[in-house]
C-alpha cells in the first residue's frame, strides 16, 4: 500500500516555491492525488498561482488557466460548458481559490455559478487572510486575529460561513475539510467526482506558518487542534441535511471538546486576546454546533 493508502502519483511538481510548512501546497496536492490526470484546473491571483513558478513552467502537473482574482468560477464555467459542447465528458473542471478569491472577491461569480449549478468541482483553500498580498483581513478571518489591516485588536466580525452560504443554493454537494485529515479530504475530493454533475463546494481549512504566526513545522497540529476544539467542523451537506465526518462526529458532546485558548495561544495572531476574547470565541463555537446539529436532524 502507498504511504497512509493514498495514491503514490504526484501532480505537485519539483521546485514549487511555497513557504515552509505551507497548508496550500499540502491541500493541493492531496486535492489533485484524488482527482488524477484528466483534471484541468483554473486558479486566481494568490499563493496558489505565486508558488508554482513564472510563466512558462508552472509547478502543477495538470494543464492550469490562470485567471483574473475574481473570476475563478466565471473561468471554470466557461470551461466546462465548452468541454459539454464539444462532448468531452471525462475531464474534471477543478477551481482553485483562496478565501479570499472566494468569501470575497470572487463570491460574486461562484454565486451566480451555483445558481446555474454548472458543471465543475470548487475548492477553497482557506488560510484566514489575503497571506500573498501582506496577512490582510478577509471575510473568513476569525474574530479578534490581528492582520496588517486589523493591526491592533484584531477583526471586529466573526468568520464568514461559506459552507452554509453555498449549501443555501442548493447544489449537489457541500464539504468541510482540514489537510491534517489528509483521508477525509481525500474521500470527500472524491465522492465530489463521482456526484459527477452540478457545482460541488469544498471548503479546507489551511493553516499558514507566516500568517497565522507559528513553527512551519506545526501546521498539521494546528489543523487538528481547529478541528478537535472545535471551531473548524469537518462536515458534508446533500439534499439539505448535514452530516458530521471525521473526529467532529464525536465533538456533539460540548465536553468532547479541547478548549479553543490551547489553539490560540499558539499563534502569534492572537496573543493580544484578553479573556473576555477568549470567552466570546467560545460562545461563537457552541452556537455554531448548535447550528450544525440542527441542521444534521432536521
């Protein structure tokens, strides 16, 4: 069996200039593992198009269109509505997008996209923050982390929920995921292939070294405390009922969970936060899972 019985093929080539301990190319990588070669994928402005490499190499072994910030799902619908014209029926439309090209600047587009429901797989690789123009807030940054444009007590808002926001257009299928259950990711990757039509929404959580402020070689940990604290539910959403997956199966139960201060006193970004922060981020986590239980009984 391959290492952790995931397939031994790359499609992350040799040299790709990411930071260290970066969740984007880990996320990526798993991404394309479970697609494989008959991918074409269409990625915006970001960390995901700075890393791979100057025009004319690029570090992604699948054939890559890189596309305007805002126009990630514009791109990839135009893609697959000609692979539909020509008859092409064995190529998987992939887009690639950072929170930002997605809770913010792209949303536009993805909205109107799932709306048609066309006919492609979106993945948003969410580190918190806009991390290749300068660790600037977006709309999925979490309550109080300082950025360089939220320098001082941090953000005002609570995190965006973009799972919630796309699974309301009622599209085939919705996901939750953390690179550091590589396995999980992977099986949801590919049960959005084999749905085979319609918009199909990933959203990973990626936690980032430089802009979350802790050791590179922590990024699995940190993706693993999101998650058993709580404040990142790994779940998936088909025909309107959600279904938590992975360790969040386990987390229903308040005392399950590890307690969110342990992720934050890691990074750097939170370690301005009085207890009272501490306090209000704990009563955002039980109201999202109350939130998410209904949502899985209803």
């Amino acid at each position: 069996m391959p290492i952790l019985g995931l397939p031994e093929e790359e499609y992350m080539l040799p040299g790709y200039g990411s930071c260290p301990g970066c969740g984007l190319f880990l996320t990526t990588r798993h991404v394309l593992k479970a697609l494989g070669r008959r991918t074409l994928m269409v990625i915006p402005a970001g960390c995901i198009s700075a890393a791979p490499g100057l025009f004319p190499k690029i570090g992604f072994g699948v054939p890559t269109l890189n596309i305007a910030f805002e126009a990630t799902a514009s791109a990839a619908s135009g893609i697959a509505a000609a692979l539909k014209v020509k008859g092409i029926k064995d190529i998987t439309v992939l887009g690639v997008a950072g929170d930002g090209g997605t809770a913010d600047i792209g949303i536009q587009a993805l909205s109107a996209a799932a709306e048609r429901n066309d006919n492609f797989i979106y993945v948003c690789i969410d580190n918190e923050a806009y991390m290749n123009t300068g660790i600037q807030r977006s709309g999925t940054t979490p309550f109080r982390a300082r950025t360089t444009t939220t320098p001082v007590i941090g953000k005002l808002q609570h995190k965006k929920d973009m799972p919630l926001i796309m699974a309301a257009h009622e599209i085939p299928y919705v996901a939750t995921a953390c690179i550091a259950y590589p396995h999980d990711l992977h099986r949801k990757i590919r049960k959005a292939l084999e749905i085979g039509f319609g918009t199909r929404y990933i959203h990973i959580l990626s936690p980032c070294p430089p802009g979350w402020g802790f050791d590179a070689e922590r990024t699995i940990e940190m993706g693993r405390l999101a998650v058993e604290t709580g404040l990142f539910a790994l779940f998936e959403i088909e025909n309107f009922k959600l279904k938590l997956t992975g360790p969040s199966i386990n987390l229903v139960d308040p005392s399950k969970r590890r307690d969110v201060k342990e992720y934050l006193k890691l990074q750097r970004r939170f370690a301005h936060l009085k207890d009272e922060d501490i306090e209000e981020i704990r009563k955002w986590i039980n109201n999202k899972w109350r939130q998410y239980i209904k949502l899985s009984m209803d």
